[in-house]
C-alpha cells in the first residue's frame, strides 16, 4: 500500500516481516488526524543511573515504545523524541508533537553496525562485496571507527522501511548511540528506534529532561531521565552514498577525525556548511538543515566571527548599543574575554550580563553548555545574545553551524 503524502508517494509497512496495516488517510496533507493526536495526561517520568541504568525500571518504557509509544530519553548528544521504526503511526505522532514538517526525515537509532544493515537496501549491501569504495563499504569503515558515538551514517534504505521515518527518500540516516540509557533501551525494545531531538522544531536541542518536559509536555508519553547530555551538539550527519563520503551536518565526529579512516571524506567547506553559507547548506541533501535553526523563541543571537581581539571590541559596541538602546544583552564568550567585557561594560551591568562557554581551548565545554545557556538566556528575557564564534577547528566547526543557524544568518565579521 502506498500513501501520498505531503505530495510526497510513501511506501506504509509496518515491519520487516508483517504485512502493512490498513490506514486511510486524507491525499496531498499530512494526515490530520495524527496531527492533532497527543495524550493529554503528563508523561510518566523516569530516572536511571546515566551509566549503569537500572534495566527493570527501564524496561516498561521500552515496552511502551515497541507498542507505539513516543519516549523521549537521554543519548550522548542531546535528548531523542523515539519511536518504533516500524511503526508509521508512531512516527507519524513524532512530526505532530514536534511540529515538523513531513519533508525532514528523522535519524534511526540502531544498537550496532549489524542492526544497521537491516535496513539498509539489500542491493546496496550487496554491491559492497569486494567493493571498497561502494557506500556500504565506506559506512561500514565508519562505524567500525566511531559506532558507538555521535555519528549518523546515510545510505541506501531498505525499502520496507516506512517512507515516513525518510521523508519519502529513498535513503536513511543511520546511528548507533553511545550513551549507556539509549543502549540498554534499544536492548530492551529490540526494535531500532527513529528519534529526532525532543524539541518543537526549529527551536533549541534539549540537553535535559526538564527541557523535554518543558518543551514537549504531555505530547509525549515516556521521558526517562539519564543526566544531562555529557557532548551537548548533535551527531555529525555524512552522506555515504556519493562518489566521495560528505558532511551534511557538523558535529563532534570532527572533519579531522573522519578523514583519518576515510581521507577522500569532503567536508563542510566543500558542502557549503557554515556561517557564510548557512542558508545555503545543501537543502535538497538534508532537508532538514535550514537556514533558521536551534534559535531561542525570544532572543536574536548574532555570531561574531573573526580574531579574538576584533571580536571582543565588535561585541562590546554592539553591546552598548544594543544596551543604550534599551535592551538586555547578554554575551557568550570564552573565559578568557570574560573579565574584559564585564569590566569594559560595567556602567551597563543592569541590561548587560556576560556567560562563560569554556576556556578558550576547551571546546568540548562549550558544546556542553551551549543550549542550556540559550535556553536559560531566553527564559530569562534577554533581548539579545551575541555569541563569539570559535573558530572552524575540530568541535569549533559545529558550534559555527549552529550558532549561525540560531542566528538566522545575522553573522557578522570582524
Ligand atoms: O545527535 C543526534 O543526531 C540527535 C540524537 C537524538 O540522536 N538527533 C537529531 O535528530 O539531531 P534531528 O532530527 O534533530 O536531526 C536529524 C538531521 C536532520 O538535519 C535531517 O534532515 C538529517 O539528519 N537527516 C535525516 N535523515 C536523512 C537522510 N535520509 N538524508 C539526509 N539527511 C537526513
Ligand atoms: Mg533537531
């Protein structure tokens, strides 16, 4: 059985074996009746140890998501909204709680390189017999070196796949999670689970459970609670299918490390990913990279790109401009600015505040704290943030991409 879509034809199967349930639903919209689908209870809440998760208490959440519930849980890079692969309606109500269009297809999240494969196109599997440079080859390579770990692969897709898990593509996007919960989760449900992060779309990653619950309230059904997210930026994304490997998202698998296992890996420079391109950023490829992303509900970010001494004075005028002008600024820079904006705007102490992102060097620190500084800014009233940008080496590369994108392409350079 085939559904139209969004405009978009998707084939509707319920599972690798099983035949496809009988659903009706309305031709050229999403299906409304899904759309307008939520619990209205509150979600029933969780809570394991981050890394030795207790499996019995998570084990009625995992059954709950194999029946078609949406469980929100922990994974190393920010918080996954999941739901049963197989089960179209089930990803259907992920869209609905978060808004999202059909056209953005959602990552699958697999305990290991074997799982992976099974959904995976059979043809390509195949075509990777003795062929080193065929895309199954190359993401095999990939996953030997990164899975478990903040990387998603894309490949060919199995066709039983349901069309919506992929937006209608014939390709899926493939990711083995390192954290402790999401592992012993997928264990337990013995199912591969497609899982955007849990936030409404558009808005800012969640790297807690509170922000789940905040965010996506009784739309979701489980939310199990596993600490805060110890990377804080979500996996990089790389195209496999190509003549050579490309990064469609940057993340902490860094353009330097790929190309270590796989040197002929193009990256974000080649793709057009980055402040002077966002908008750019190859749309038909992955639809779900726009230009306005990851962006507080109130406050207008503005990245400030250049030499650390040009960026500080960029950002203090702006500050005091903004500042003069009535609004609450706050600056997210690295410790070692920190001291000197704070002493060159003291006078505006009342509407300006300055946040620490890490040392300089310590960028892991800073795609910790990143969304939880934004979240916090923004529920505070800040008007403005404007954000040092920090550099375009290893995790610097990923912090660009989505402080621009939260920046709705407002990057200035100094
Ligand atoms: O770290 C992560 O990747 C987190 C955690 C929960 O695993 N997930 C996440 O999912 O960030 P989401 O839906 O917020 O972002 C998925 C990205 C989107 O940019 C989407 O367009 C892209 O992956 N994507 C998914 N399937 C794709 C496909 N078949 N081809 C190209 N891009 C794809
Ligand atoms: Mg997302």
């Amino acid at each position: 059985m085939r559904l139209l879509l969004g405009g978009i034809l998707h084939p509707w199967v319920c599972g690798p074996d099983g035949p496809p349930p009988i659903v009706l639903l309305p031709t050229h919209r999403p299906p409304v009746s899904l759309l307008s689908m939520s619990t209205s209870a509150a979600p029933r809440l969780v809570t394991v140890d981050p890394d030795t998760p207790d499996e019995a208490v998570l084990a009625p959440a995992a059954a709950a998501l194999a029946g078609g519930a949406l469980v929100a849980f922990p994974t190393e890079t920010v918080y996954g909204l999941g739901a049963n692969a197989w089960d179209a309606a089930a990803v259907a109500r992920v869209f609905a709680a978060k808004e999202r269009p059909f056209a953005d297809p959602l990552i699958v999240h697999v305990l290991d390189w074997a799982a992976a494969q099974a959904l995976v196109d059979p043809a390509a599997l195949a075509a990777a017999a003795g062929d080193e440079a065929a895309p199954v080859a190359r993401a095999a390579r990939l996953a030997a070196a990164f899975w478990p770990g903040p990387l998603t692969l894309v490949l060919p897709k199995h066709p039983r796949l349901p069309g919506l898990v992929t937006a209608g593509q014939d390709s899926v996007a493939l990711r083995a999670p390192a954290h402790p919960v999401a592992r012993a989760l997928l264990r337990l449900a013995a199912i591969p689970v497609a899982a955007p992060s849990a936030n409404p779309f558009g808005g800012i990653s969640p790297t807690r459970a509170a922000d789940v619950l905040a965010d996506l309230g009784s739309k979701v059904d489980w939310i199990v609670d596993g600490g805060a997210a110890t990377l804080g930026l979500e996996s990089t994304v790389v195209d496999c299918r190509g003549p050579r490997p490309r990064i469609l998202r940057p993340g902490a698998v860094t353009v330097e490390a790929l190309r270590e296992v796989l040197p002929e890996v193009l990256g974000p420079d080649e793709v057009g990913v980055g402040a002077e391109t966002a908008s750019m950023s190859a749309p038909a490829a992955s639809p779900g990279l726009m230009a306005r992303h990851y962006a507080p509900r109130r406050a207008r970010v503005s990245l400030f790109v250049g030499a650390p001494a040009a960026q500080r004075a960029a950002m203090e005028a702006r500050a005091v401009e903004a500042a003069d002008a009535g609004r609450r600024v706050a600056l997210l820079v690295p410790a070692e600015d920190a001291a000197d904006l704070s002493a060159a705007l003291r006078d505006w102490a009342a509407r300006v505040t300055v946040e620490v992102l890490g040392s300089r060097a310590d960028l892991a620190a800073a795609a910790r704290g990143l969304y939880a500084a934004l979240r916090r800014l923004d529920e505070a009233g800040v008007d403005v943030i404007l954000a040092a940008d920090r550099g375009a080496m290893g995790l610097g590369l990923a912090l660009r991409d989505r402080l621009s994108r939260a920046a709705e392409g407002r990057v200035i350079r100094v």
